[in-house]
C-alpha cells in the first residue's frame, strides 16, 4: 500500500529479460500476484460482480416475500424439520435477508459504476476540452469547477433527490455529476502537459484534425491516471449510495439494497436483531475495501515512475 | 497580502453565489415549485393562492434576486411542518452540530499525527502493515455503520458508553454560564466519543495515510540527510525537522475537512439521536419540508465557505509561499 513514494523500491521492480516482449496483460498479472493483497480484492469483486449479475438465478427466495409469522427469525435457526430456512435471518416483515443482500449487490454495484461512469464521462470530455482549447472556455468550466468543489457536494445531493423524489435514475444522475470535477481536473492537466509534445505536433502537421488529436492521440495518453481515480471513485460512491439509502433517499424501500436494510435495522437494535445491521454492513465494507485495495494497486502500477525503474 | 485577500473574497462569493443560485434552482427541477410547499388535498383556489404569496408566478430571475435579498436579511422561508422561521430553527440546532464537528475534527487529526508519524518511521515492518491495514478498513466502512456497531456492541453489549443523548457545552457558554458549561464538559465528552468516532473515522484513517506519506517524503529530502550528517539526535530531526513540514498537507485540508465532515453529521446524528442540524434535516426530508432542508443547506454552506476562507488567510499569513504563488 502506499508505495508510490519509492518508485526504486526493489520488490516492486519487475525483472524480466529485457529481449522478451512482455504483453501489458501479462505484466499486469505478474504484479498483482506479487503484490498479494489486490487479488483477494478481485476475488471478493467477482463473487460480489457474480451475486449482481446472476441474483434472481442464485437467491434462495424471493426478496419481498413478507412472512410476518417467521418475522425477526435469527440467523441459522432451524425448523422443526431440521432444515435452516434463513442462513442470514429475517427483517421485521419476515423477509429472507439473505435474498434481500443478494440482491441488493445490483444496486450497489449499478450505482457506483454507472455513476463514475456517468461524472468521468462528463469530467473527462469536460477536461479534455478545457485543457485542449484554453482560453474563455477553460476559465469558464474550471470556474464552475472551483465552485463545486468548494462546496460539499453531498448536502446538495441530498437537497435534490427531496425535491425530485428518490428512484435509481435520480440516484444515480445526481452522484454521476457530482463526480465530474475530479475528472476534469485531472484530464485537463494532463491534456495541457500532452498538447505541446511532438506527437501532437506531428499528428496536426499531417493535417489532423481537433476531434481526432483529442480522440485518438490525446485521451489515451490521459487515460491512467483517470482510470486509477473512478475505482476509487466508484468506492465512495458506494458509500454515498448507502448513505443516502440510509437516510431514505436512496432507491424505493421495495428494492433491497444494503443501505436499505441498514436503514430498517436501527429501529430493531434495541430489539436485539444484530443481524440486519451486521450483514449488509459487512458487504459494503468488503466491496469498497477491495475497490480501494485495487486502486492503490493499480496506481503503483500505472505510476510511470515505478515502470521507469523497471 | 492585501491582494490576495481580496483575490479570496471575491472568489468566496462566487462560490456563494454559484451555490445559492443552485439551491435555489434546485427547487424549479421538478417543474412548479409550489406544490412542494401545498399538501397533496390542497384545493385549486389554495394552490393559485400559494403560487401567487410566494412568488413562484414571477420570472425566474426575479425570484432568484428576492430569494437573495430576502437571504441577505436572514429570511429562508418558513418550514412547512413548524411554521417558524426556517433559519431560526436550523440555527437552534447549530451548537450541537458544531460541538460533534469540532470534537470529531480534533480527535481525528491528534491521533492521526502520532499514528502516521509512528508508521513512517517503522515504514515496512508489521506495525506500519497493521496500522495501514486498519487505516484502509478504516476508508472502506461506512461511517454510520460504524455507529451503529458501536451501539450494538459497546453500548449495547458491554454497557461502556451511553448510546444517545447530548450535554450541551456551547449553548452554556453562549448563555455566559461558564461554570455551568465547564462542569458539563466531562460528562459531554463521554456522550461524545461514539458519534464522534462516527463521522471522524474515515478522517482519522485518510489523514493518518496522509501524514505517514508526507513524513516519508520529507525523511527522504536533503536537508534531512544533512540534519542526520551533523550529528543530530534522530528525536530530534523527526520532531523538529520532518514534523513541520510533513504537517503541511494536513494543514492544508483542514478547512476543507470541516466541510467534508459536516456532511458526515447528517447520518451520524441520526444514528445517535443526536439533537443537532443533521437530525433536523433527515426529519425534514422525510416529511419533505424543503425549506428547512434548503435553510440548512444555505446555512452550511456559509460556514464551509467562511471557515475555509478563514483557514486560507491565515496559512497565507503563515506561509508566504502560498500568497505569492
């Protein structure tokens, strides 16, 4: 973790012969191996990417099926017969929790990428063209940009999704938008430090034009650092997410997601129901764990200063 | 100096103004306006007569410039459920807010410097593995679940610290009871650890990771090496020498901070009952009284934008690298 600091740190130094061509692919593999902890993270991202994915296939019940008899059942109780009905136990409708965490991996997944997907879109298009052109334009975007990041975008958040009404769209535009300015930054950064160098040059003096100078030589040259970001980004977004959930403003109550099912477990604590608050809170920690996990890995990484030293 | 003071302001208010302007729009996203502010059985008649009282029939900018002279005289409306002034009562709220806010602020930053500063001298032993570890569980959690973990098992399960209620120590103060407001202080400070946990948690692990990075950084500079060289005691070059400078970034954010934990109280005052800003807005938004959530809103972002203005002269007056660049 952290170790973008030494870039000659030796254990992070990647020896191979240099006559060998080595495939970015296989140097990316080589790494994550050798750095241990990243791979469990991209284990716990698969098994949490597999629940989102294939839910409805795996989940043992219904999610909103209400059994009010079997309400607040604890986890791993067995029935007369023997059989463990609620591995994980049942809310206060009796609902299975397991099958509400299930599929509340969707949500919370859906969320976080498509909304850094959304705000690093925007961020990154916005950059690109801040950096590439300058002048009115530039002061303009990064004028707002200053002014939003002045400002914790969250209470804003929160001040939108009361007057629009909560609902996945809305979540997820919201969060998307308050994500662009980190993009922006960074692309138009690295947008102004590419522009000058002579493969722009070149491309120009062969007659390109600006769409392709910034499509096809620029962008990809800007593209690491902003990738490094949106898997931290779509962290913290998932953290939002379930913030927002827990103050009620996340998706509709019928949908289960996991800051949902926290929200219901404050008024069971003093009830003795651990488990509502437990589990899904374990979830989120582990996916955002793992995502931030990856994104030091990936900056060490991408960080051209430790590939320099290879 | 004075330069950049004013350079400051004017850059103050427009951020001001540019979050004015969108609180304020915020409000035209859904369409009308004003059937936020009538209940859902209101009658046509009823509905026209609101429109008309609070100027939603007017053009855009025009109500934009009332809604901004109107604020200029402390006026942000009336909340829809109390029928009081909004601001009034955000603001009966506030010293609770900033009591958890500042307790959370400090204990986050005291004990993330010696924690960082421990883990970059024993850079790459199991020590500076296991605090980074914990650090980074420490971004990964949401805030409120920790709060309500902390419920569920400290106060809960071992019965160590009360799981709700607040002893007010500024509203005292404000009253001029000083004995009063210094005799609550133990008392307060024991109903304050968990939810200042709560909303300090991930500030404590990023500004530990922040410290220990900036500390190695530093370590690793010259003049380091020339403090060493002549003989220093190595308490010394760490205290004396690295310490200060690898503070800077932390410094630096801490205007910054404040913002960014204000919005963390939202949650962690509703998780602990606390009796600040944060309760009064999740209550506002679950009966959608908006001009009370919009009040808080405006209201926090005077104190952001003041407090880092604030934070930004003085380390100017500190550091006059930072004016002149």
């Amino acid at each position: 973790m952290a170790q973008t600091l030494n870039p000659a740190q030796p254990s992070m130094v990647v020896k191979l012969d240099p006559r060998v061509e080595v495939s970015n692919w296989r140097r990316a593999r080589y790494s994550l191996l050798k750095a241990g902890w990243p791979v469990l993270g991209l284990v716990i991202l698969g098994v949490m990417l597999f629940l989102a994915l294939f839910g409805p296939q795996i989940a043992p019940k219904d999610p909103n099926r209400q059994n009010l008899i079997l309400r607040l059942t604890a986890p791993m109780v067995a029935d007369d017969a023997g059989n463990v009905d609620f591995p994980l136990g049942t809310d206060s409708l009796g609902r299975d929790v397991l099958s509400r965490m299930i599929y509340g991996a969707r949500i919370s997944l859906m969320v976080g990428v498509v909304a850094v997907f959304i705000g690093g879109f925007m961020g990154t298009a916005l950059g690109l063209l801040a950096g590439y052109f300058g002048g009115l334009l530039d002061d303009v975007i990064m004028r707002i940009a200053d002014i939003q990041l002045a400002f914790p975008f969250i209470l804003l958040t929160i001040m939108v999704l009361v007057v629009l009404g909560s609902g996945v769209l809305n979540l997820v535009l919201v969060l998307g938008i308050g994500q662009w300015v980190t993009y922006a930054r960074i692309a138009r950064g690295q947008t102004i430090s590419q522009r000058e160098k002579e493969y722009v040059e070149a491309a120009r003096s062969i007659g390109a034009r600006d769409s392709r100078i910034l499509f096809r030589s620029i962008l990809p040259n800007t593209l690491a650092p902003l990738i490094v970001i949106a898997s931290f980004n779509v962290a913290s977004v998932i953290l939002s997410e379930a913030s927002l959930s827990f103050l009620g403003l996340g998706v509709p109550p019928t949908v289960p997601t996991w800051g949902g099912i926290l929200a219901e477990s404050r008024d069971q604590l003093l009830g003795g129901s651990w488990w509502l608050a437990v589990f899904p809170g374990v979830a989120i920690m582990l996916t955002v764990l793992s995502l931030n996990i990856l994104g030091d890995w990936l900056r060490d990484f991408l960080d051209p200063r430790l590939r320099r030293s290879s | 100096m004075s330069a950049y003071i004013i350079r400051r302001l004017l850059q103050s208010i427009l951020v001001l103004l540019g979050v004015t302007l969108l609180s304020f729009l915020t409000l035209h996203l859904a369409g009308d306006p004003t059937y936020l502010y009538v209940s859902e059985r209101a009658s046509e008649e009823e509905i026209v007569m609101t429109r008309q009282r609070l100027g939603f029939d007017r053009p855009l900018h025009e109500q934009y410039l009332g809604f901004l002279g109107r604020m200029a005289q402390g006026d942000l409306g009336l909340s829809l459920r109390a029928r009081k002034p909004a601001l009034g009562l955000v603001l009966e709220r506030l010293p609770a807010t900033i009591e958890l806010t500042l307790f959370a602020m400090l204990f986050s930053t005291a004990l993330a410097i010696p924690i960082g500063i421990i883990s970059a001298l024993k850079r790459g032993t199991r020590v500076d593995g296991g605090i980074m570890l914990i650090a980074m569980l420490g971004q990964s959690i949401p805030g409120f679940w920790l709060g309500i973990m902390l419920i569920l098992f400290v106060g809960l399960e071992l019965r160590w610290l009360p799981i709700s209620g607040h002893i007010p120590v500024i509203e005292p103060l404000l009253e001029g009871d000083f004995s009063k407001a210094l005799t609550n202080v133990p008392d307060a400070f024991v109903h304050l650890i968990m939810p200042g946990l709560t909303v300090g948690v991930f500030s404590l692990s990023r500004n530990a990771r922040l410290v220990r990075s900036s500390m190695l950084e530093v370590l690793s500079l010259e003049y380091i090496t020339t403090a060493r060289a002549k003989g220093l005691q190595e308490r010394l070059v760490v205290l004396r020498h690295a310490f200060r400078n690898a503070l800077i970034p932390v410094v630096t954010l801490l205007g910054l901070e404040f913002g960014f934990l204000l919005s963390g109280v939202v949650v962690a005052e509703t998780v602990f009952s606390w009796p600040g800003v944060g309760r009064l807005v999740f209550n506002a938004i679950n009966q959608r009284d908006i001009p009370l959530v919009q009040a808080a809103v405006v209201l926090f972002a005077f104190l952001f934008v003041g407090l880092n203005l604030l934070v930004d002269l003085i380390y100017a007056q500190l550091d006059p690298r930072i004016r002149l660049s």
